[in-house]
C-alpha cells in the first residue's frame, strides 16, 4: 500500500493509500480524482491518464517504455523528464510518498 499525492492544475490535492499491484491511474479512477480521465482504460492506448511526476520522483519510478514514450507524444504539453502515464505506473511499498500533478487538460 502506498499513499500518492495527486494534485490538480489548480492546485487542489488529494492524498489517497492505493493497494500495491494497482496503477497509479487505477487509484484516481477508485478515488474519484478529477483530471484523470483515462479513456482506453489501461491498456496505453490514449494520453488521458498523463501527469507530471513530481521531479524528486524521476529517478525513483521505472522507466519509461517505448509504447508509453510513443503515447507520451499526443499528451497536453509533455515534459519529457516528469511526464507519465499513469496507467503504466505499478503501485509498489517504493512509491509510498509519490506526488503527481495534473496538467491543465487531457487530450
């Protein structure tokens, strides 16, 4: 179990414990926090799950493989070192502490 820190664009945060074989994404859609829409439901398909990952956070998740860096391209305004997709994010112990921030839209 984890607790992350989702923060809207308008700064509004959410701290919410999200069971560990989950996704990042998987816990915003439980906990009803806006600004994730997640359209494909998982499967990497869309960008609607993107988010900036707080940049003491970078180093410390999985990297990035080349689907979710293709996804990563249609996303609002992606940032090529904090930008994530969060349904290729995998809840572990190791994330307890994550902070993510929305950006101003999904497309």
């Amino acid at each position: 179990m984890a607790k992350i820190t989702y923060i809207e664009h308008n700064g509004k945060e959410h701290v919410v414990e999200v069971a560990n074989g989950l996704t990042v994404m998987e816990g915003a859609r439980d906990n009803n926090i806006p600004g994730i829409e997640a359209d494909c439901g998982g499967a990497c398909a869309c960008s609607t799950c993107h988010v900036y990952v707080d940049g003491s956070w970078v180093d410390k998740l999985p990297a990035k493989d080349a689907m979710e860096e293709d996804m990563l391209d249609f996303a609002w305004e992606p940032d090529t070192l904090k930008s994530r997709l969060t349904c290729q994010v995998k809840v572990t112990d190791e994330l307890d502490g994550l902070i993510v921030r929305m950006p101003e839209k999904q497309i």
